[in-house]
C-alpha cells in the first residue's frame, strides 16, 4: 500500500512539489519583498482594530459609565462565566459536528460529481449555488422552512407519515440542526475542492492498484483518500476559521436558542457589545475568540507541513 | 486532464451505475428545493408564502419585485455592491499574487498566517475602530473605505486560493527563467502567471462571492450614496412589517450576480480548483 | 442739508436698522426657514417608518429640506447607530429608539439632544404644536434627568386577540377575567382535537413583553414591594409567570419556544391557533389574511379576579435627535413634522396609532375605525392600554435588555419543562440582582 501511496511523489514531476535542491537558481533568487505588500497591508488594516479591542478589554466600560482599568479582570470574568463557558462549548460542540459532516458529504459529493457523465457543467454549477446565497438569507429560509408549526419541512415529512420534528427548536439536538442547515450552504463548496483534487490525480496510481487488486471501496480509502489529504486539509482550513466564527445562522434563525444552547462565542460577544452596551467585556470575549481560532489555524498549519512536503 | 477512472478495468455494472445517478439526482433535489422555494415565494404574495399545505401555484404577482425597486433604491445598490466587490477582488489579486509566488518559493508559512489573522476575529471587532480611524481620514462613505475594508477579507482568501497552484509549478521552469536572466517580476508575469491562470479565477470568484454578501463592514461604513445591496435590502422582516415575499425577491436578485458570474467562469472554476487543490 | 432733518433721517435710519436687525423672537414660524438643507434619518423597520418613508416628500416640498432615509432592521440598526454615536459622527441627525429598554443607558451616554428648548422656541416650532397633546405617561417615559429626549411616534402594546367563530363553535365563553383563559384553553382543545389553540411569543427576550400583562394582572410585579430589588421570586409574579408558560406548554405549537411574532402571526392569520396576546402593530398584517376581519376579534387582556387589577403593556418609539448632529435645529423641523397631528392622522389607515389624544379622538380615526367593527375594537383597546399601561416590566436597572434576556429564559426553563415556575423565578431574580 505505501508503495502505491508513495510513488506519484516520483512519478508526477507536474505534481507534487518536490524537495528543494541547492543550485544557482535558488540560492540567488529571493522573492521575498514580493509578500511584503500584501502583508503590510493586512497587518496596517488590523493593527489598529486589535489593538484598540485589546485596550479596551482591558477596562470595565460601558456604555454611560466611567471606564475604569481591571487588567485581565475581564478575562478572568469571563473564564468564570457560566454563560461564556456555555458558549465556547457550544462553538466547539457545533465547530466539530458541522466540520465533520461537511468534509465527509462535501468528500461524497465530490466523488458523485466526478462520476457524473452527463452535462457536468451544468450539474457541476447548480452543485455551487448554496455557498452563494447571503448567509443572511440562508438564516431565515432555515428559520421559515424548518419551522416545527409553519414549516413546510415538517409538512413534508408529515406526508411520508413522520412526525414533526423540533429541528431548531429542540433543545437538545439544536445544533445539530443548525450544523445540517450549515453544511447544506457548505458542502457543496468543499466538493468542489474535492472533485478538483479527484481530477488531477494521476491515472497510473489507480492502474497499479487495480493490478494489485486494489479496488472499489478499498481503493477509495487506501490509495484515493490519501492522495486527497492535502485538498481535504485546505478545505478544513478554510472552513475552521469560518465555523469558530459561527454568528449568522443562530443569530437569525434560534437567537441562540432555545435558551442558551445554540448561542455561540461570536453571538455571546455580539450581544455582550451590541444589545448590553458592555465594551469592554465584549472585547475580552473577541480576542479570546480570536485565540482560539488563531490556535486551530496554527494546528492546522502545522498538519499541512506533515501532508503536503 | 486525467479524471479518476470509477473502475478502468472493470465495466461499471448496471447497479453501480443506477446507484451513482441515483445520488446524482438525490445531491441536485437537495440543493434545488430550498432555492426553488425562494424563487416561488418571491412571486406569491406574503400571506400565501407560507400557507400550508403549500400552495405551489398561486396566480404569479410581480409586486414583490415593484417594492424592492420602488421601495428601496435597488438598482443603484447594487451598482455600489458591484463596484466594491470588484475593487476588493481586485485588491485581493493584485496583492496575493505575488505574495503567493513569494510564499510558495520560500516555503514559508507565517506569512500566510498572518495574513488569516483578519478572518480569525470576528467582524464586529473591526466595526468601531475602522469607523473612528476612518472618519479622522475623511473616508467614510466613500467606495475606497469599502474596498479597502473588503481587501482585509479578500487578501488572505485570495493568498490562501492561490499557494496550492503556486506550490505546483515546477521550480525547475522558475530557476530555469532566472538563468536566462529574468528579473523577478518577469518571471513572474511571463513564466508562472499563465501556468496559474486557473487558480486565479477561482480566487476571483471566492473573493467575489464573500466580499458580495458582507454585510457588516458596510453597515457601519458605507454612505448614503454607497449603501451596498446587502445592507439596503433586507429589510422586510420585522414587527408590524413582515413581508416574506419581498424578502424572497431581494434574495432572489442579490443572489444573481454572483451565480451569473460563477456561471461564466465555472468551466475553468471545476479545472482551477481542480488543479490547484491538490498540490495544497 | 439741515440738521435737523440730518439728525432726523439718521435717527430713522438707525431705529429702521435696529428694527431689520431685531432678533428671532419676534419673527414668526417658517416651515422654508431651513430651505435647502440635506438631513439623515436612521430608522428602524416599523410600520411608523415605512409610512414615514413614504410620506417623506411632502416633508420635502413643505421645507425645502432633503431627507435621507434609511430604513434597516431593528438589529443592525442598533448596531450602527452604536457604532456611529459612540465614534460621536455627526453622520446622523433624527433617529429612533425605544425609551423603555435604550433611553436610560442612551441618555446617560448623552446620545440625545435635549428637545426642550425646541418646543419652547417659538421661531422654531409651529404655533399648533402642542406638547401636552401627548399622553402624559409617554410624555414621561421620554424624559430622562429633566431633559426630553424624544418625542413620542407612535403608541404599541400586546392585545388580546381571539377567534369568535371557534369559541362560538365550541360553545366557550370568551374570557372576562385573566383566570379564565387557561380553562378556556382546556375547553377547546377538549371541543376540537385538531384546532390549534393557543400561541404566544417564546424567544428568550420576546417573551417578557406578551408575558408582562400576565404578572402584572395577577397581581405582580418584576420589582420588590419597595421598589428596589428584582421581584420575580414573589408568589403572585410566580402565577402569573407560570400561567404564561403553561399556557405555552400545555397548548401552545411545537416548537414554541422558537417562535416569535412572525410565527405567531401566520398561525392566527392561518387560522390554526383560536387566541393569542399579540402586538397591536401586527393588526394591519393579521387583517391580510382571508377571512379573518369577519372572525377576529380584539380587547385588552382580561384583567385578573382576584386582583381586579388591568394593568397592559403599553409604550411607543421615540424620534429623536442626535446630540452630535451638526443640524439640530433643521432636525427638529422634521421631527416636530413627523409628529404633528396632521401627519399622525395620515398614519392612522396604515395601522399606527397615534400617540396625541386629539388625533385619536378626531373624524379621521373615527372615519377608519367606522368602517370595520374590528377595527373600532382596536382603536378602543389602543386607547385603553394609552391610558393605563405601562413601558416598565424590567427589575429596577438601567441594564434592561439583559433583564429581558434573563426573564425570558426563566420562562422557556419551564416551558420546556427543565425547572418548575418557582425555582427558576428565584433562580433568575439572583442573575436579576446582579445587573444592580
């Protein structure tokens, strides 16, 4: 099996990128100054908003009172929190059921698409249409539709003789309702990573399988899941830094119900600011947010060192 | 391009067969029925949006779409949203180009780390400081405000779209261009570009898309005269007010640009992510 | 030329220049006076502000004075107001807020023009305006330190709505004190199995509004006897709490604790559920719905029997100016416009009530309310919850959005069957007494 795994490495010079050899051409040339722009402009874009929210925090404010200096009171506060503690495992509860189901039926998607003969451009298309919808409007089609009274998904399912479901409004298997109507927006766009990934991967390593006897499923989770490790890590990237970040669809469709157990950190810090006037609170719980996410960003990085060099 | 065989040498067998268009057809109703929906709801009128049982043809009304563009100044929003989101996208290539091929090169990480700081805070982080700082420059209200707001989302998606198809360049052709004695910038445009063309147009579209359907920057910053589409135009749900089948329609018509544009390029988008996801 | 004549003329000329240079007082009203200027107004998506939208030009071919309105959803309206008035931008110059959850923290934030000296500058108000034509109470509400911070727009509150038809049907009567509304709830679920029954408000913080009337009635209240404390943990708060919740529970829609009025207003206008304590601004959107002007009928929430107390829910939005705003005084001609009887009777056919006694007592509103018996049963209600509601279901705080919050959870708790009505009032009045 390794041996297969293995072998495009070699085989495919237009593929994979290859380890780097001392010679003339790298030694001199150096490229460097070419990113400085691109990081210099998001660096001075954000240096001041962080620094302003890390200020901040650093204070009791809100609004029509006194601002006054706690240091870390704030994070301390909020470490202590029950409503805060509720929140950041709600956003990991939700982070790792959406992240999961999305990867594994955007994989699924992705295979069907590729076996797709027939008009694959059209199907391929239509495929992308969720991501594009407004997260707002995506927030009340789920609210309406997936209504237990109103909804027409319940009516749906009552005509195949199931009986209603709480969908959002359970409290218990709230999020997994919201992480459902999530990877409906989502999936699609991680199948398509997927299909591209599937697309450029060299024939001859499914030929030595086949002559190994490899195939079918087998050959799916030996030789095809392997060689899609890096398109599948870019995907979770670009997911994770949105997922920990989930606001819209709870905002909009539970509130953050039914009581407090579809409210994320993002919504907990929206509502500490924006309906509670409490800055500097809501600060502390924005960078802690934005830690968080950093630490799973820097996971992630590393693992793509491991996969892809 | 080479596709991954479903079984090369074994005929596909008539069940196999019957299942993969199968889930073919169940993956496109699933997609399909809430966008159906929406696009329903928006010619019904409100009190009929969601009558149960569904009635699936009511006699079609156009008044929904006559309040979006009389009501709210519609056109003109979206004129705003197209510059702004093209200004971003804009932004974000001129800028992660060459930081990609730069990152690429060196195989580093931070950079591109850094860069995703941007997406790692929540919006609302941003909302106050870029108002006061923004407002002391004399900018607010205006499209550079909003372009370079949007550039902070669309520089890190763009960089991050693009490092895998940069990473599949053979250095090889790189070294090669410098022996010749290219200058950097021409090894860039005359050797890489064209190789990375697809990517390219797939950081376009992502760019596009998130930058179109943000709504929080320009909430607190746009002006009057540059409220984008998205900002201006949901606003048909609230107490005393509920308007579904307007809401439907302003939807409906957000949506359609960037599906028009996802249309037009999706051919190199299927090949573009294909290409580039890969080597990532 | 002859002195005399000299002194003469220069003395005429002097007392006509001082007479041309005399000061605005002794000018009259001018509606033109601002000509040419350009005002933004930040509202919130209301049934007030969507007529206002529309009524717009002729504030402009009265005044000369451009508006610029934008009209955005209650949350992200707050959300840029608060960014825009804490960065101090003089951006916006008229907006609209709630006193009775926003005005106290808004006021202390110094967010509000005082209004005062507007309404006694006779240059700049026009002679029928007529402060005291407002309810005191909304008058009142309004005021914050002495300062009047807004001016009322409109008036609201929860009203009792049911289906004459289904009660008449299952030979139920129609509930005269606050008591008899669960029994008749149990009598027309036991009358017709199919027939939804009841629904109501179940979001965490939309519940304190439909649920007010419901302690107020029993004879409770969210504050402690003396005022000071948060008072949820009382016995006869408790009833009325409970009955919210049970009601709720018991014969509400699945689902309900997700449900605000969008829902609430499709399962009436649908005609699935036979009563519900709803907003009077829902009364136009209701009324689309076929059939339901003949079977829908409207009163304030029955008082409690034991108690004898009716106390409603009652309050309305506030237009106000910005205290940044660099054009106060050509704001205030919007806002004394917006609120002047003759554009509050223009409202009346689009559903907003008027928060002036004379608009609501006058041939226009009596014109409208004439022409349907519901609509009469409306304007009766409305003027009742004018008279003797209240804008104050909060514990004693200046933090009452978070009061909301807490309230509201305490009853989906017991709605969803999680805690019993008496430890999760106590519970919540400890999270209330933090908020002191």
């Amino acid at each position: 099996m390794k041996s297969i795994v293995a072998a495009p490495a070699a085989a495919s010079p237009a593929g994979i990128a290859q380890r780097p050899h001392p010679g003339l051409g790298q030694r001199s040339l150096s490229l460097a100054w070419m990113m400085w722009p691109a990081v210099s402009f998001v660096g001075a874009m954000i240096v001041f908003p962080l620094a302003y929210a890390v200020w901040i925090s650093l204070y009791d404010a809100s609004l029509g009172a006194e601002p006054r200096f706690v240091g870390l009171g704030n994070y301390l506060g909020l470490l202590r929190d029950p409503e805060f503690r509720n929140a950041f495992k709600v956003t990991w509860l939700l982070y790792a059921a959406a992240l999961a189901m999305q990867l594994v039926l955007g994989t699924w998607l992705g295979v069907v698409l590729n076996g797709v003969r027939w008009a694959r451009n059209l199907v391929c298309t239509i495929a992308i249409t969720p991501f594009m919808l407004p997260p707002v409007v995506v927030g009340m089609m789920a609210m309406v539709l997936l209504d237990p009274s109103v909804g027409i998904v319940n009516w749906l399912i009552g005509l195949i003789g199931m009986p209603p479901q709480l969908w959002l409004a359970h409290p218990t298997w709230v999020l997994a309702s919201v992480a459902l109507v999530d990877t409906w927006q989502w999936a699609p766009f991680v199948a398509l990573l997927v299909l591209g990934g599937l697309q450029s991967l060299p024939v001859s390593v499914f030929e030595a399988a086949e002559v190994d006897g490899v195939i079918g499923w087998r050959r799916f989770v030996f030789v095809t899941l392997p060689l899609l490790g890096p398109t599948l890590l870019t995907a979770a990237v670009l997911r994770s830094v949105d997922l920990l970040r989930f606001f819209d669809l709870v905002f909009i469709a539970t509130r953050g119900g039914p009581g407090n157990a579809s409210t994320t950190m993002n919504m907990y810090a929206y509502q500490q600011g924006f309906e509670f006037s409490r800055f500097g609170w809501a600060s502390a719980s924005m960078i802690t947010l934005s830690l968080v996410v950093l630490c799973t960003v820097v996971v992630f990085a590393r693992l793509r060192r491991a996969v892809s060099w | 391009m080479s596709t991954v065989p479903a079984s090369p040498l074994h005929r596909r067998s008539p069940s196999a067969l019957l299942l993969g268009r199968l889930q073919v057809v169940l993956m496109l109703t699933l997609v399909l029925l809430p966008i159906a929906w929406m696009l329903l709801a928006s010619f019904k009128h409100s009190v009929d949006v969601m009558t149960l049982p569904p009635r699936l043809f009511t006699a079609p009304t156009l008044d929904n779409y006559r309040e979006l563009f009389v009501r709210t100044d519609f056109l003109h929003n979206t004129w705003n949203s197209l510059v702004v989101a093209f200004g971003a996208t804009l932004l974000g290539l001129v800028l992660a180009i060459p930081a990609a091929f730069a990152i690429s090169w060196h195989r580093m990480t931070w950079p591109a780390t850094l860069t995703l700081f941007a997406r790692m805070a929540p919006g609302t982080l941003f909302l106050l400081p870029w108002f006061v700082l923004f407002s002391k420059l004399d900018l607010v209200g205006s499209y550079t405000v909003l372009i370079l707001t949007h550039g902070a989302i669309t520089v890190p998606v763009a960089l991050w779209t693009l490092l895998p198809y940069f990473d599949g360049v053979p250095r090889a052709l790189i070294e090669s261009g410098q022996i010749d004695g290219c200058r950097p910038h021409a090894i860039l445009l005359r050797i890489v570009l064209p190789l990375v063309v697809p990517g390219i147009m797939v950081a376009a579209i992502l760019c596009f898309v998130f930058t179109w359907n943000y709504f929080l920057f320009a909430l607190a910053l746009s002006g009057f005269d540059t409220k984008t589409a998205i900002v201006a135009s949901f606003n048909f749900v609230g107490e005393g007010v509920t308007n579904w089948g307007a809401l439907m329609a302003a939807a409906s018509m957000i949506a359609m640009p960037p599906l028009v544009l996802a249309l037009l390029v999706q051919r190199r988008l299927v090949s573009g992510l294909a290409l580039g996801a890969v080597k990532g | 030329m002859n002195p005399v004549i000299r002194t003469l003329a220069l003395a005429c000329a002097t007392s006509g220049a001082v007479l041309l240079s005399a000061p605005a007082r002794a000018q009259s009203f001018d509606w033109k006076h601002f000509d040419g200027e350009t005002l933004n107004v930040l509202l919130n998506n209301h049934p007030w502000s969507n007529a206002i939208r529309d009524l717009a030009p002729e504030f402009s071919a009265k005044t000369g004075i451009k508006l610029r309105i934008e009209l955005l959803n209650e949350d992200p309206q707050r959300a840029r107001l608060g960014t825009l008035l804490q960065a101090k931008s003089s951006d916006i110059d008229v907006f609209n807020s709630l006193q009775i959850r926003e005005g106290a923290v808004y006021a202390k934030a110094g967010w509000y023009a005082d209004l005062t000296p507007f309404v006694s500058n006779r240059a700049l108000t026009a002679p029928d305006f007529n402060l005291e034509d407002f309810g005191e109470g909304l008058r009142k509400t309004a005021t914050f330190g002495g300062k009047l911070v807004a001016l009322p727009i409109n008036v609201e509150g929860p009203l009792f709505y049911w289906r004459s038809d289904i009660f008449a049907k299952c030979k139920v009567e129609v509930p005269a004190f606050l008591e008899d509304i669960p029994l008749a709830a149990a009598k027309l679920k036991a009358c017709d199995a199919g027939q939804g029954v009841w629904a109501s408000r179940g979001v965490r913080n939309a519940i304190p509004y439909a649920m007010a009337s419901f302690v107020f009635n029993s004879g409770g209240d969210f504050k402690s006897a003396d005022k000071k404390q948060p008072g949820l943990c009382q016995p006869k708060t408790i009833t009325g709490l409970s009955m919210y919740a049970d009601l709720l529970k018991n014969y509400g829609p699945v689902g309900a604790t997700n449900q605000s009025f969008p829902q609430v207003v499709e399962l009436l206008g649908q005609g699935k559920i036979a009563m519900t304590h709803e907003s009077s601004n829902e009364f136009s959107n209701i009324m689309k719905y076929p059939g339901r002007e003949g079977d829908l009928q409207i009163k304030v929430l029955p008082k409690g029997r034991d108690s004898g107390i009716s106390k409603p829910v009652a309050f309305g939005f506030g237009l106000s100016i910005s205290e940044y705003s660099k054009k106060k005084e050509a704001a205030w001609y919007f806002v004394q416009w917006a609120t002047s009887a003759e554009v509050e009777t223009k409202l009346v056919a689009k559903g907003v009530a008027p928060p002036r006694t004379s608009v609501f007592a006058g041939p226009a509103m009596k014109n409208w309310a004439g022409e349907k018996p519901v609509r009469q049963q409306w304007a009766d209600a409305l003027r009742e919850i004018s008279r003797t509601g209240t804008g104050d279901y909060a514990s004693p705080t200046d933090r009452v959005p978070e009061t909301r919050e807490i309230i509201g959870r305490a009853v989906q708790e017991v709605v969803l069957g999680q805690k019993t009505a008496k430890e999760a009032a106590c519970a919540a009045d400890i999270d209330l007494a933090k908020l002191q």
